[in-house]
C-alpha cells in the first residue's frame, strides 16, 4: 500500500502489516513495527476501528475487521475490469479445462482478483485473495514486461526475491524483452512446483492494470502447444475488451 508521511497514510499503513504470516496485532507490536509511538499508533488504530477496518478483540489483540469483507464483496459485485473479465476466464476455463485468474496491480502489490477453477485438482496456492511475488511466474512477468523500465527496476530492488545483482537484473531485463516481443509469459513451476502458467497483460489508456492467467498441471501442460494457447489468450483478450470502453490488452498479431 503506497500512503506517504502524512497522518493519513501513516494510519493506513498500518494495514499492510496483517497478512497470513502475522495477522494479529497488538499496539505495542505496530508501533515498534513501523517506528511510531505509542500514543500515535492508539490513535491511528481506534480510526481504524471506527471505520470498521480493524476490530479488538476481547484480549486486546487487533484483527482485520468486517468492513473489508463488505468492501471485497462490493469489488466482485460493481469492479468494471472484473465484471468484464469473468465471462471471459469461463469461457476459457470450460474450453481448455485450466485455471483462469485475473490479477490486478495495486501500487507495488500484486493480488489475484479472481478465479475460475479447472476441472484438474490442482492445490493452487495463489488463489483469489493472495498477494504474487514478482519476478515469478507467467502472472508478474506478463505485466512486468510491458511495465516502464523505472519502475521495473524499482520493483526489482525492493521486492526481488534473489540477490539484486547487476547479472541477476539484466537477465531478468532480457526474459522481460522476450516476452515483450511475443506478447505473453509463459512459466512451468516459476510460481509453484507442479504448475504450468501462461500470462498476457491487461493494459487500460495505456496503464498497465493487471493480467490474465490461465493455470495447468505440469503433466496438462506438456501436452498442449503452450506458445498457441498464448496467442488465443490475447485474441480472446481482444475480442472481450473491443467492447470495453477504454480497456484493451496488449495484442501482438
């Protein structure tokens, strides 16, 4: 979550500390956390709770509030690019028998937005709700391709998962040239062992949003040409964002 210095955004910063791995917090925890003090932190926390983002719990413990399921609910109910998206990630679903997952860029986050399960029993571990890494898998390396180099490289120094090397910078520079090139990601375990992806981007006036990913089993995706399924992707892409006012896929013919 991009907030900046000002109270505001130290407040809402305090969001991005719960995730899977810590998402119970105390006040004291926050704000040695993040550097505040403590009469500042109780304040910002007791907004936070107002407002229904952030409950306490009976030991003093804080969680994440009921507020942020409504708003959820209200991202799958009234989000253009998802409302357009979903047919589209069916019809896909249905015709190969894949995952489909739309995913979208929030600042310097990545979350899956939606998903369609396949009719193969694979144990996604990135579904609908989970923040991506980036410079893994066909999902961030489809956005990452067609991202301004600037903020790839900024990308690269505070999220890549290796060393930030200038051998490890430049050929991550050159698979995002390739894909560039062709107009779609492709990975096989990049993301998660046992798993095949294939990415292309969803760019709205030129903004680079998010992506589209369809998802196989390894063993599926060694049977299918991956390269052909990459270029269907972007022409169905195509065909449902045409009539999206605004919102078009990068396409390469």
């Amino acid at each position: 979550m991009s907030t900046g210095n000002t109270s505001l955004g130290k407040m809402l910063a305090l969001l991005d500390a719960f995730n899977e791995e810590c998402h119970v917090w105390t006040v004291e925890a926050l704000a040695a956390r993040f550097g505040y003090t403590q009469p500042s932190t109780y304040r910002y926390v007791r907004e936070l709770c107002r407002s229904g983002l952030l409950v306490r719990m009976p030991n003093g413990d804080y969680v994440i509030g009921a507020r942020v399921v409504e708003l959820d609910a209200l991202i799958s109910r009234s989000d253009p690019l998802t409302e357009i998206c979903m047919p589209m990630l069916e019809s896909i679903s249905k015709l190969l028998g894949c995952h489909a997952l739309l995913s979208n860029v929030y600042g310097q986050h990545l979350i899956n937005v939606a998903h369609v399960a396949g009719n193969e029993a694979v144990d996604l571990k990135f579904v609908r709700g989970r923040r991506l890494p980036w410079f893994r898998g066909a999902t961030s390396n489809a956005i990452l391709a067609f991202l301004p180099r600037k903020r790839v490289r900024k990308l690269f120094e505070d999220h890549y998962e290796g060393e930030k090397s200038k051998e490890n910078w430049k050929k991550e520079l050159a698979g995002l040239n390739q894909i560039s090139a062709c107009g779609f990601s492709l990975s096989d375990g990049g993301l998660q062992p046992g798993v095949v992806g294939i990415g292309a981007p969803v760019v709205v006036r030129s903004e680079v949003m998010g992506s589209i990913s369809l998802v196989f089993s390894q063993k599926h995706g060694s049977l299918i040409d991956q390269s052909a399924v990459g270029k269907f992707l972007i022409k169905e892409s195509t065909k449902y964002f045409d009539s999206f006012d605004g919102v078009d896929p990068i396409h390469r013919s």
